[in-house]
C-alpha cells in the first residue's frame, strides 16, 4: 500500500470540494483533492451531446453563485469565468394558452410596469419589494449564507429593518409562499412569479420555508439575474479547478476514496479503492452526502449510535428527470415573450402547483407535471449554432419513485406539457437525451436517487437541523473531520459556500482558539443528544 501525507484532504471535488481547497491552500495548506469521477465539477458539468450542442448536464444558472461570498473572494472571473444573461430572467406562463406571459425584465422598473399593466397596484407592490430587498440583501445573504448561528447577518439585519420592522420581515419569510404571494399582490401573475420559483425546491407551496425560497430567487432574478457561464456549466469548474492550482491544490480524478481512518477519535487518513493511503496532518473534508460520510466512509465505531439514529431519519429531496434537446430552431412559444427568457416554469398555476405537489407527496407519477424549462442559447450564444436552441427542462418524481419506467412516461409528460405551451415544439428536436435519477447518481454519487439539493430543503432538516439534530453543521463528532457538501447548512444550490464554512471551521481549529472552539462544539452536541 502506498502512502502519502498532506495537510489536508478533500474528498470530492464538486463546486463545494474545490471551493474549500482553494480556501485551504491560499492558507498555506498542502491540499489533496481526491476524485471518484474521471473529471472533477460534480453536479457542474457540461457535455456535447448533440454535435454542435453544449449541454449542462446537471444545474445551469447560478443566481446563488452571482451573489456568492465564496466565489467572490476566488476571484473567479480572474481565472476565466465570463457570466452571460438572457434578456428576461425568467417567465411564467399563466396556462397552456397564454399569449402574454408575465416575465422578469432586466430594469425593475421594466418589471413593474408589465405587473401594474395586468393589476393595479401589482407594480408599486414589486418596487416596494425591491427597495425591502435592497435594504437587506447584504445581511440576509449573509444571515443565510454563514454559519449557525449566524450572528453577524442577525446583527446586521436588525440594524437595517430595526426591531419592529425585522419581526414582519421574519414574519413574511416563514409564510408559506402560496400565502406570502397573496399577501403581496393581488393579480395571480404576480403572485406565479414567487410560487415558480419556490418551486425550485422540494418544499410544497403550503409549507413553511416555501416563501423563503420564493422571495430569495425572485429578488436574485431582478438584481443579478439568472447568470450562466460562458461555454457551459463547466466553465464554472474549469475556473475552480485553475483557481486552486494556481494556490497549489492538487487534484486527482479517477481515484474513490472507500475509508477515512478514525484513531482516538480523530481522523488521521484516507484509503482508495486503488490501495493508496493518504494522512492527513490537519483535516480531511468531505463533499460528499452526509448519509454516504457517516454510513460508509466511517467505520461504525468511529459514529455514535444516537448519530446513527438521527441519521435514519435523514430525508432526500425529490428525484429529477431531465430531458436535454438539441433544437433546430427557437421554441415557437405561444407567447412571444418567452422567447427572449433564459428560464420558464412550464405547467402550473398556484392550484395546479399544489395538485401537482400533492401527487409528488402521494406517490403518483405527475400527469400534468410543473418544469423548469432552460434555454441555453437565448441566455449564452455560444451553446449552439445561430438560430438554433440548446435546452432543457427538469421536473420531479415522487419521492422513493426512481425506477427508469417511471422516469420514461414522465419524460414522455414533459414533451407533451412543453408541446401545449410551444405548438410544434417536438417538429423542432433534432436530438434529444433523457437523464433518469439512476443515470444522474452514477455519474455523481451525491445525486442520491436522483436527488440534486443534497437533503430535503423542508425546514426540518434545514439550518442547525442539517444534516440531523446534533449532527448540524460543518464539524463532526470525529476530530478533524468536516462535511463540505450540501448536505451541511446552508445545503443545495451552487454558491460554494459549504465548502468555504467547512474550510473556514478547519482553519479556525487549527488555531491557538481552536481547543476551545472544538470544546464548546463538542458540548452542543452533548446536549443535543
């Protein structure tokens, strides 16, 4: 067996991986990371798979990575990352027949005047909800962003809103967002703009923690935008992957990490499946599930049985089918204003929503399925020939329904809901590729099932509750081990910034603070046990 010591090890070299070694490494830490996949990005990936067509293969606009504080301190655009824009950010059709789709244009402005034109009063309420957001954006992603508990963002935002003010704030974002978007406007496409996007994730549209998302996605839509990166998803990680070379991080691809070596209750090393055996004198982070850290890289002496426990009740998000096509021409929309839109949520107004919803939660393959529809050439020219499409569209099987029967017939659903909202739409298809939850975890362990944020976003698994009670955050039970995926607050989306808080808890216990840090840490713990 061959052996090789560093500082530290990063296991997984997804956005979240790459992000913490090259957090690590402007350190002055040694960093090895380590690669199941013949090329590093994870869920960040982009492909041909039509001659002519780039295609993201997984996720493909990053507002949260706009916005990011991680990506913000790599300085990524000094090493190659160009973000591109559609010139609407998203759309949402009322129904299959709606000619006039409402949009989010560029100018808030813009926006504003379409919403007050389809309701009075929808307009002033958008430029009301900008100004709120304006004023807290700072402090909220922040709040949002960083570490339980984040301290600083609370701080901020009470100095912003100030005491009356941050308790109806606190107020609006633990609505649900079906009751959120009914408070704050009265037209219904107003209201669809923040129920589409709280569709993003896998919390109903009656559940609390749906208005947060709603509100967060809406907000980022009319400031940054819905960004893409030039050439494809990849070009993210290609940016990542020089960033972290260009600190010193070493990256080997095609090499499974099978075992993390536990002695006195700190971890000392890593096996691979090809016989290698890395120490680590620092860390070891893992951008991996939490369910995959402490069920199989751990030995079960190395995790408590009260941890084991809480890690039976760990729940994943939704399976996605996703059905990429190589078109040989723009989507004949039924409304021209889709037509100049990088994102559409196809197949739902506010009840169609919740029934589509309720059939996730009931186990019935969706007849009438909601999707989140890209076109990738509308938002960056580079993706396929001039005047041709390059898209996608996603949506969700019932939660435990991963079968590829059941991912065909929805496939099939997905083409017939896009052909109602674009007639002519399957004349367009020159090619066209189904991705099932089984083929998206082989090519990316951590899509468990097909699931893509990592654990559900529901709030019972979301802040310190994420992964499990006691178990929350970046920290371990073992010492010098930290979870780096998105399976630690503050969970899905690419932003980095789970990577970067694990990085930023393994520095801070490298210091002479550090005892004590990992003192206290380990007496919450205790208690939450």
């Amino acid at each position: 067996m061959s052996t090789e010591t560093v500082d530290a090890v990063v296991i997984g070299a997804g956005p979240n991986g790459l992000t913490a070694a090259a957090a690590l490494a402007d350190a002055g830490w040694d960093v090895l990371v380590l690669e199941e996949q013949p090329q590093p990005g994870g869920a960040v990936r982009s492909a041909e798979l039509h001659p002519g067509f780039r295609t993201d293969l997984f996720s493909a606009f990053y507002p949260l990575g706009a916005v990011s504080p991680a990506f913000a301190a790599l300085d990524l655009e000094s090493h190659g990352l160009t973000w591109s824009r559609s010139p609407n950010s998203f759309g949402h059709p009322l129904g299959p027949e709606d000619e006039d789709a409402v949009v989010v244009a560029r100018r808030a402005e813009d926006t504003a005047a379409d919403l007050e034109r389809r309701c009075a009063g929808d307009g002033e309420a958008w430029m009301t909800l900008v100004e709120q957001w304006n004023r807290v954006r700072s402090s909220l992603l922040k709040l949002l962003l960083s570490p339980f508990p984040p301290v600083r963002g609370s701080t901020s935002l009470l100095r912003a809103l100030g005491p009356a003010e941050s308790l109806r704030f606190a107020r609006m974002l633990a609505l649900p967002v079906r009751r959120l978007s009914e408070e704050l406007f009265d037209g219904e496409a107003a209201r669809l703009l923040l129920l589409g996007n709280a569709m993003h994730s896998d919390i109903p549209p009656d559940a609390p923690g749906s208005g947060v998302m709603g509100y967060i996605l809406t907000m980022l839509a009319q400031d940054v935008g819905f960004p893409c990166p030039v050439g494809g998803a990849g070009a993210l990680t290609d940016a990542l992957v020089r960033r972290g070379e260009h600190a010193g991080v070493q990256i080997r691809c095609g090499d499974r990490v099978t075992d993390i070596d536990v002695e006195d209750g700190t971890a000392v090393a890593v096996r691979t499946a090809g016989g290698s055996r890395v120490k680590a004198r620092r860390a070891i982070l893992a951008d991996v599930s939490a369910p995959a850290l402490y069920g199989k890289l751990l030995a079960s002496s190395s995790v408590t049985e009260r941890a084991r426990a809480d890690l039976q009740g760990f729940e994943w998000d939704t399976p996605v089918v996703k059905v990429n096509y190589a078109l040989d021409s723009p989507v004949p929309w039924r409304s021209e204003s889709l037509s100049r839109t990088g994102t559409v949520h196809v197949g739902a107004d506010s009840n169609a929503m919740v029934r589509w919803s309720a059939d996730l939660s009931t186990g019935v393959v969706p007849e009438s399925p909601f999707l989140l529809f890209g076109q990738m050439t509308t938002t960056d020219p580079t993706r396929s020939p001039a005047g041709t499409e390059s898209a996608w569209a996603y949506t969700h099987l019932p939660r435990g329904v991963t079968d590829d029967e059941s991912a065909d017939l929805l496939a099939e659903r997905i083409d017939a809901q896009l052909e109602a909202y674009a007639p002519g739409f399957r004349d367009t298809i020159l090619g066209r590729t189904v991705q099932r939850p089984a083929d998206l975890e082989a090519a990316d362990a951590n899509l468990v099932g097909g699931a893509v944020n990592g654990g559900t976003a529901q709030i019972h698994q979301q802040l310190f509750l994420r992964p499990a009670p006691g178990l929350g955050g970046s920290r371990t039970p073992v010492g010098k081990l930290y979870l780096a995926s998105a399976g630690a607050h503050p969970g899905g989306g690419v932003h980095g910034m789970c990577g970067w808080n694990a990085a930023d808890a393994a520095l801070q216990d490298q210091r002479a603070t550090g005892p004590l840090r990992r003192g206290l840490h380990a007496l919450g713990r205790r208690v939450m046990s």
